[in-house]
C-alpha cells in the first residue's frame, strides 16, 4: 500500500529514455492534476493478492462476493485526510531527528547554549523517548575545548622541559617560567576591556604567548647567569643584564604584537576568529614585557639570596 502511494503521488523509477548520448530516468507518477485531488487519491486500487489477504481473513470472507475482489479503493483499507506535516523526516541510527537552528549574535556560544539548557530544564517536560542533543558549533567547541585542556598541559610541560635543558637548573627554568602567568594576565585583561569572551582562538593564543613570554625571560637569565660566571655580585649582575638586554627583549615583545594589529581590528569575514587570538598576544606581550623586566629580576635577587649572602670576600693568607 506505501508503494502506491509513493508511486502515486511521489514517483518512482521506471527505466531510462536515451535522446542521442543523453539519459533520462523515466518516472512513472499521476498527473499533476490528480496528485492533489484526495478523492483521486482514496480510489486509487489496491491490490489484494494472496500474500496480502492473510488466512483468518480468507476463512472470514468464505463465499463473500468480497472474496474475489482482487482489488479495492485506498480508502476501504487507510484513512486519507489533508493536515500539515513535515516536510522531511530526517533519521539518524535509525531514530527520527528533528533539528532546531539558531544564530546567536551579541554573546559568546557557550553562555548562550548553558542559558538555553537551563531553560529547557526547568519549563521543557520530554515525553518518554525523546532526548535532546547539542550539535552544530556548540558540539566543535565542546570537542575542541576538550583537546585543549589536553594539548595546553602539554604544551606548557614542554616549555618547562626545554627551558630545564637550556638553563641546566629547575630554579632558573621555574623564574623564566613565572613569565608565563603574567603574559596570562595581560591577555585576559585585553578580552575584558574589549569585551570579547573566551574561544578557542583566545585559548591558541595563549598558547603563543606563553612561548613568547618564556622567550624574554630566556633572555635576561642567560645573560644573568653569564655575569655571575664572570664573577659579578648578584646584585650587579642583575642590573647590568637586564640593561644589556632591554633592547633585545623589547624588539623580540614588539615584533609579534605590530603583526597582529591588522587581526585585532579586522571587521570581514573570519574576524571573529581573528580578534580574540590577536587581542590576547597584543594583550599578554604588553604585560609580560613590563612584568618580565621589573618582575624577574627582584624575583632572581629574592630566591637567589642564599647565594648572595655566601659571596663574601674570604681572606687571603700568605
């Protein structure tokens, strides 16, 4: 019976019409006409063969005239009546889907989509065998959210690592490193003061800045550290290292944060990808720079002053 109605109504394949090398399907269906009739459509016949006449009904029919009809209206076996519908029933895994859209616009995704579900909570009652799930952009940023909370650790362990292996101790390598949380801040007060919300891109910048703040403060220790093996006091040798390399460290902060203006302002299509990425690096450098010159050195002097107060003169005896 569904294959009347779907060759009735919606068509179906019957072969193919060659014109030259060209190929047409040859689509069997009813006249347009008769295709929105519903009294064209309740007399459509079906037929009733013997694999569709089951035995119970046979042995009810006995001699009834019935029983030898071989045919009979659509109407005598299905209720047919004009009301709305879908017009498409999606499925996936085998379960119907409806799916709902939005365009969110003023505000970042991920508030928006924890309001909505707060809200669908407290007033929507899903009746038995309906589920609701979150797809679209939402369900790229859950999953790219996730890979970060991996790839960040990561990424920051081997900043650590590297910085380890280049200075040949953890305490240096944890001062070089304190430069990170203060390029942190910097960027998350730059998305605070253009009111820009948190995103994978800000999360990738952050990314960035860390191996640049580490860079800088890569920079002053070094030369530090070669000062001290001279056979400078530490004191001296901090003043004299950060002066030497001022001009070092404040080229390598203004390279990235000039590149980036042009994306921190871009307005066409992909800047909301590009603001966030650029307002953290511009943002974090910034703080890191002054931080990583002011900061680093008094906290060199503070945790290295077991040292320092072992530098005394020693006599001399001859």
């Amino acid at each position: 019976m569904q294959a009347i109605v779907e060759i009735a109504v919606g068509g179906k394949e019957a072969g193919l019409v060659f014109e030259g090398d060209r190929r047409f399907k040859l689509v069997v269906r009813l006249p347009e006409h008769l295709r929105t009739d519903i009294e064209s459509i309740k007399g459509l016949p079906v037929p009733l063969g013997s694999e569709v006449i089951s035995a119970p009904m046979r042995a009810a029919l006995g001699e009834s005239p019935l029983a030898k009809v071989r045919y009979v209206p659509l109407s005598a076996v299905a209720q047919i009546e004009i009301a709305p519908g879908p017009n498409q029933i999606s499925r996936e895994n085998a379960k119907r889907r409806i799916v709902v859209t939005a365009n969110v616009r003023g505000r970042d995704l991920g508030s928006f989509v924890a309001d909505a579900q707060k809200q669908i909570a407290e007033k929507v009652k899903l009746p038995a065998g309906y589920w609701i799930t979150w797809g679209g952009q939402f369900e790229q940023l859950a999953s790219a959210t996730q890979r970060l909370t991996i790839v960040v650790p990561i990424a920051l362990l081997l900043i650590f690592l590297l910085l380890f292996m280049s200075l040949g101790s953890a305490a240096d390598a944890l001062l070089v490193f304190s430069g990170v949380p203060l390029a942190l801040t910097g960027g998350i007060a730059a998305l605070m003061l253009r009111d820009i919300p948190l995103s994978i891109s800000a999360g990738v910048g952050f990314i960035t800045l860390s191996g640049v703040a580490v860079l800088n403060g890569l920079i002053i220790i070094a030369e530090i550290q070669r000062l001290r093996e001279g056979g400078r006091p530490i004191v001296e040798a901090v003043r004299e290292g950060v002066l030497t390399r001022f001009r070092a460290v404040l080229m390598t902060s203004l390279v990235a944060p000039l590149g980036f203006v042009p994306m921190a302002i871009a307005t066409g299509p992909g800047a909301e990808v590009q603001r966030p990425l650029a307002t953290v690096v511009i943002g974090g450098i910034v703080s890191a720079t002054v931080l990583t010159l002011l900061v680093l050195p008094a906290l060199y002097v503070m945790f290295r002053r077991e040292e320092r107060n072992t530098e005394q003169p020693q006599p001399v005896v001859s």
